[in-house]
C-alpha cells in the first residue's frame, strides 16, 4: 500500500538527538494503521486510542453499550498521552495511530511532543472517500481492534467534521 513512499524522510529524522513521533492523520479507512504498522517494524512504539479500549473494554458494540464509547474514549486517550510522555522521556521513538482530525487536537499534541523534549512529524493520508467507502465495506466485516464499524452516516460525519491540514508542516501521501 505504500510501497512508493520514501520512509527516510521520517528515519532521517529519527537519527537527530531528540525522538520521534509520528502523528498519523486521516479519515477511517485511510490507512493510518497500515503505515503505523510499517514504522513499528522499523522500531517505533505504535500508540493507539482504538486498540487501548480493545484491550481494557473489548468489542465496541459487543462487549459494551456503543452508548460508552466517548466515556472509554476519553479515558484511552488519556492513557495514551500518558504513554506518549513516557516513551518521549525514555527517547523512544513513537508513532500515534490517531486520526488527528481537528487543527486544535493537532496543535495541543505539537505542543506536548515538544513540551516533552521530542519532535513530531505529522504525516496526512488523504484518500478519495469512494476508496474510504470500499475498504470501510471490508474492515467492516472485520471484529478487531482496528474495525470500529462506520457507517455511511458516521463516514459522511466525518468528511464533513475532518479538517485537512494545510501549513501545518504536514507530509502528504495520496493513498
């Protein structure tokens, strides 16, 4: 899936003093898991908000009420941010598989990162939403971590709400 993308502009980054966190961006479906899944076999510690509620609460919609999924939200992300100032301090490099959707959640990030010695990277995936909406149609079908069902409705939602970084230092991969 990103066979053509040149992963050294992040490693080089890598190689400074300070670690690296990679801040993954993009809509559902777009592929923030894929490329995080590609820097943590290159070494990085991948965070993520969706596999943290899989592990404490299980399923959305199976384990527990969908009508607890912004409770477990908040407390995952927490739990994250936590993790994410931890691995910083012990120079570990981090990748956030995170869909960053909002310039105000991109910024308060930035500022811990920094706040915290390290250097992000915010790197957005940008998809056209007819391929979101086919491989939404396969992960949907999927029961892991990583499958949060969405809808047409929630997926339009999201479209709608996604607002797309620009001069904010971002890499972009067409995916």
């Amino acid at each position: 899936m990103f066979e053509k993308f040149n992963f050294d502009l992040i490693f080089r980054e890598a190689n400074r003093f300070a670690p690296i966190v990679v801040m993954m961006c993009g809509v559902a479906g777009s592929g923030k898991t894929t490329f995080s899944q590609e820097l943590e076999k290159e070494g990085f510690e991948r965070l993520s908000i969706d596999e943290e509620i899989w592990a404490t609460h299980g399923r959305y919609g199976i384990d527990f009420p969908m009508d607890k999924i912004e409770e477990y939200k908040i407390d995952a992300e927490r739990k994250v941010q936590n993790s994410l100032i931890k691995l910083i301090a012990s120079k570990q490099h981090v990748v956030i598989d995170f869909s960053f959707w909002s310039r105000a959640t991109r910024n308060q990030y930035k500022k811990m990162i920094e706040d915290s010695g390290g250097k992000w990277i915010l790197v957005y995936i940008k998809t056209h939403p007819d391929e979101l909406r086919e491989r939404l149609k396969l992960r949907n079908k999927r029961l892991d971590a990583n499958a949060f069902p969405v809808t047409e409705e929630l997926l339009t939602a999201y479209l709608k709400g996604f607002e797309i970084p620009n001069g904010e230092g971002e890499i972009v991969i067409e995916n």
